[in-house]
C-alpha cells in the first residue's frame, strides 16, 4: 500500500469517526485576515468538510477546495448545497504531496495543515506560494504545538514559527510583501466538548 493511500485511509477513518467532526464555522483568523480582500478566485487547500470554502462563496469567491479525504469532500460537497453555494465551488481530491490543483489564484489559504502521516509541509507551502497570482495573498494558518494536557504521538514533528514558515517557502526576494507575521492565542472547542487556549501562528503574504 502506497504512502498516499495510507494517509487517505487515515483520514477517512478520522472523518467517519463523527457524522461532523469541525464546527460548521469558518476560522476566526481567517475571517480576520480576508473579509477586506476584494472577491476573486480562492483555492482553499484541506478543506476539511468545507467551512472555510463556503464561506468564502458567501462573499462572493469562486472557490477551488482540495482535500484528500473523499469522506470530508463529500460532506463538503452536501454543506455546500445545502448553503445554496454549490455552483462557486469545485471539490478536488488531491494528496498535495503527490499532486497539485492547476491554475492561479487570487488567495490561497492553507489553515493548519498538519497529519499525523508523512507530509511534505514545506514543499506543499512552497508549491502553494507559486499558485498564487500577482497581486494575490497567501494565508497560511498553523498550531505552534499539540493541545495542551496531550501527548505527543510524534516528538520529531516540529511546528514553526512565522519566521521558520517564511524562510522555508523559499521566495523571490522583492517579489513578495510580508503582511502578518505573528503568534497568538486562541479558544479552541475540542471534539469532547473542552474549551481549550491554543497557541497559533498566522502568516499572510502578499505578490506584488
């Protein structure tokens, strides 16, 4: 069994665990960082069930949103027409190590895209920044660390810093304008209910 089925197993499985496993509601940062962007065409890269994509539609994107869970699409997929929102959005099935969505886009939001499988994280942030149009932004979402009170399955998994995610996108200098580059903290709902603080990182570029 290859690497990409393994990691679309595990997935599934996380998914079929709860008939909704996300709260429905699109990330607070995120809402923060793009409600003053002039709508055009999103690519929302692991869209989970697809909270942050229909919201995007909402406003007024046409929206791409990738995911390598079929399970999470398909929810996705049914949140979206039941929010009256399907015809602005494309559900793609990629695992974003193997292949890629094609196309530019005016926003590219990638929020907290971390596994507990192999995943080549810089190489995936690096190919997203390249998608990204001139005159466009990048959104990238991260956890600085596991919820507090939870063991660390994978010691050797490293969350970076702003600074860390910057530097491993590998940009043309000149040709990028940081624009949020920041810790800080977060209430977080876990899936058992308990209101957690949680400790992100956002970092939002712009092309010139």
């Amino acid at each position: 069994m290859t690497t990409e089925e393994l990691s679309e197993d595990y997935w599934n499985s996380f998914y079929a665990e709860r008939d909704q496993v996300w709260s429905g509601e699109p990330n607070v940062v995120l809402v923060d960082e793009v409600s003053d962007l002039t709508p055009g065409h999103a690519l929302d890269l692991g869209c989970g069930e697809g909270a942050d994509a229909i919201w995007f539609a909402q406003q007024g994107w046409t929206v791409t949103g990738v995911d390598i869970s079929s399970v999470a699409l398909g929810r996705a997929a049914q949140h979206a027409q039941d929010a009256g929102v399907s015809d602005q959005i494309d559900w793609e099935q990629h695992e974003l190590g193997q292949s890629f969505p094609s196309g530019s886009f005016d926003l590219v939001s990638v929020q907290f895209l971390h596994s507990k499988t192999e995943l080549p994280r810089d190489a995936i942030l690096r190919r997203a920044a390249g998608v990204v149009a001139a005159g466009g932004v990048l959104l990238i979402e991260g956890h600085m660390g596991f919820p507090p009170g939870e063991h660390n399955p994978h010691p050797d998994i490293h969350f970076p810093t702003p600074d860390e995610v910057i530097s491993g996108l590998d940009l043309v200098e000149g040709e990028w304008e940081t624009l949020v580059s920041r810790v800080h903290d977060r209430a977080q709902v876990m899936r058992d209910g308990e209101l957690i603080n949680r400790r992100d990182c956002t970092v939002k570029l712009g092309r010139r």
